[in-house]
C-alpha cells in the first residue's frame, strides 16, 4: 500500500557525484542492495544522525570519521543494520570501511557506511566485500535511480526528487533520494537520505543548511512513533557549478536554501506517502499556539494516536478522537471555547464542544480522501506547526509481525 502515484521526478545529475548499485546477496539473492557513492575530493559534506542511545555501529563510526570532514565514499547496504552488534558489528563496520579505502586508493577515514535492514544480526561484511568492485564498476553520475532502488528494505517504491534554478544565467542542481516505510519518528533525519549539489557551500555552511531544513522536513513525519537506530541523511556540495553560496550574496542564498528545503520536504514526504500499509497522506497542523513546543505537542499528540490513527484508516469522522487528544496534550491553560478543530475545510469543534455547522455527511466526505488535513487553532499565539503522518492498517501489523520471516 502507498499513497498517491508510483512515479521517480527526472533525475539531473549532480556534477562530481557518482552512484554504483549492484547485488551483494545480503538478504535475497540477486537483490540490487549495495550502494557505493563517490564524492569529489573538494567537495564538502554535511550529516544529522539518529539520537536514538543505540545508534548502529556504521552510525558511530560515520560521526568518527566525519570529524575529519573529508568523505570520499559513502557505501550503502540494505538488508542488515549491523546494530545492536556490540564491538563485532564495529569490527565489520571497519573492515567495509577498510576494504572501500583500499579498492578506491583513500584513507579509511575518508568512508562513511551505513546499513539498514533488520537489528541484531550479524553483518554478512564476506558478501559486501565480495560485491565492492562490482559497486566500483558501476559508478556514474546519473545512477540516482538505480540507488533509489538499491537502498530500500521494507519500502514499496523509490523515493527522490530532484530540482534545478538558475542564477545570474548559471545552473545550480539540488538532486536527492530517501529510503523509509517503518520505525519513522527520525528524531534528526529519516532511515537513510543522501542529497547532494553542485553549488559549492562551505562545510560550516552546508551543516547548518542540512540541520536546519532536516527540522523543517524529516523531524517533521511519523508513521509509527518509532526512532530508528541507524537514521543518517547527508548531503554533499561538490562545487562542480563553480557557483559558491555563501552569506555575502544573500539573494543567491536564499534560493539555494529554498530549493534545498523543497528537495528535502519531497524526501519527507514520499516516506509518509509510503508507510508500512499506509492508505492515508495526513497532515497535521497546529496555529495560532504560544510556542513551538506546544504546537507540535499537539501535532504529535494526535499524529501517533491510535484512536485517531484506526479512524483514519476507516475513513471514520469520529471527531471526538481528534478533541480528546487535544485536550490531553498538555497545554497548559487550555481555552476551550477559543480552539477551533477543522478536518479539512470543515470545522468539527468550536466553542468547546462541536460546531454548530457540522454535519457528519461533511465530515465523511473529507474522511473518504487519499489525502487529509486536520488543523487545530489553539489561538494563544503567533505560531504554526505542521507534521506530516499516516494512518494505522491492519496491514503495518502484518508487515511488522512477519518482518524477519
């Protein structure tokens, strides 16, 4: 199941980056499920990772390296996470980072891995090996749609979006893909994202670009509560363009950081189009609240009840799910009467209790949608917040109860 259509946008390739995709094996035989990238020596490149206490061993060994801020390669499996493996899942971890050094003639330091798949088991690092030249072979520029496929595990379709502007008559390429369907709660960036330009960004720059737009876009969606332990998104400027954003050209800047936000939110969002049995694209938006603490308390709040979530999947207008949320997500001094709750452009509370205007046929016209939005005006405030979710089938239970068969 997944929302809206199965289509990949054009892919413009981003000058200096290269992807190869072939099959290690991992999991299912003849799978394509190893993904080598290359990045330019000059290039900068920037990461957010989980915060989840038992992040996986090539997440630990990704912010070591990154320490030195010189990525040549990103190596990529599916298939296994190699987390909750303790010092031998680091060992393996090392060894595919040695390995790629080694193929590709960098220092080990200058890999960065990550894995993705089932937690707890050993990584197969014998097939990984095996498989590295073939990924070496494989290394082109326009081989985004190749990784979309390569990197996903439990996903029904592959995630990218890809964006061009032009300034002062110069090109400038935003190109990224995402992976994700379950434990979707990133609490820093989603399962694994890579994005990548040709602008050249200063490294300081491009940390502060990603950390602040992953806020606006992958800490934004839920699909089940659940924080992963290998969550990684980076995103890397080759410098290829020849354009350099910087702060001394504010206008230039500002569209980069636009068209970067709008690639990423993309990403975001076809992770929640693709939940694990999702039938529902919700958007969940709070306004007028005193606080951004408190708007997206509320927002969570009703995005990972179950209540709210079933009804979802009925298409059931139970709106009294909605207003019991609300009124347990602990703002503090709550007006009743002042809040207003909309499903869609119909209003189902006010005045404390429900609108006046309803009607149930209104209700269940939103309600049959692909797509719904419930706002909540709390109006205490000046601020808004939005997250996106889906809601919860009997699908996801199947899918989650026979995952590791």
């Amino acid at each position: 199941m997944a929302v809206g259509p199965d289509t990949l946008p054009e892919f413009y390739p981003v000058a200096g980056f290269k992807l190869g995709t072939t099959s290690a094996g991992i999991k299912t035989p003849g799978r394509q499920d190893l993904v080598l990238m290359e990045v330019p020596e000059e290039a900068s490149v920037a990461g957010v990772f989980t915060k989840n206490a038992f992040c996986a061993a090539p997440v630990q060994i990704c912010k070591r390296h990154m320490e030195l801020k010189t990525a040549r390669y990103l190596i990529v499996n599916t298939g296994n996470a190699n987390a909750g493996t303790g010092q031998e899942g680091w060992d393996d971890g090392a060894l595919t980072c040695k390995t790629v050094a080694d193929l590709m003639g960098v220092t080990d330091a200058e890999v960065l891995p990550f894995s993705t798949g089932v937690i707890g088991e050993k990584l197969p690092v014998e097939k990984i090996v095996a498989a590295l030249p073939a990924a070496k072979e494989a290394l082109i520029e326009t081989g985004w749609e190749a990784a979309a496929s390569g990197i996903l595990t439990t996903d029904t379709r592959p995630k990218g979006a890809s964006e061009q502007f032009t300034y002062n008559g110069q090109t400038i390429t935003v190109t990224g893909i995402s992976k994700g369907s379950g434990m979707i709660m990133p609490n820093m960036a989603t399962m694994l994202g890579y994005v990548a330009t040709d602008a050249e960004v200063d490294q300081t720059l491009l940390q502060s670009l990603l950390t602040a737009s992953t806020d606006q876009s992958f800490n934004r969606i839920t699909v089940d509560s659940d924080t992963s332990t290998n969550d990684s998104c980076i995103l890397v400027a080759t410098g290829a363009s020849g354009v350099k954003v910087d702060a001394e050209d504010a206008a230039l800047l500002a569209q980069f950081t636009e068209v970067l936000n709008r690639v990423m939110r993309d990403l975001a969002h076809a992770i929640v189009r693709d939940g694990e049995g999702a039938t529902k694209f919700v958007t969940v938006q709070v306004d007028s609240a005193a606080s951004q603490q408190e708007a997206l308390a509320v927002a969570y709040d009703i995005a990972h009840s179950p209540l709210v979530k079933t009804a979802l999947y009925a298409s059931d207008p139970n709106w009294g799910r909605i207003l019991a949320v609300v009124g347990r997500a602990g703002v503090e001094n709550l007006d009743l009467d002042a809040l207003q709750i909309y499903l869609g452009d119909v209003c189902i509370v006010e005045n404390g209790g429900r609108a006046a205007s309803y009607t149930e046929d209104a209700g269940q016209a939103v309600m049959d949608q692909e797509e719904i939005g419930i706002r909540v005006v709390l109006n205490r405030g000046d601020v808004t917040e939005t997250v996106w979710t889906t809601d919860l089938s009997q699908e996801y239970v199947s899918i989650n109860a026979d995952y590791r068969s």
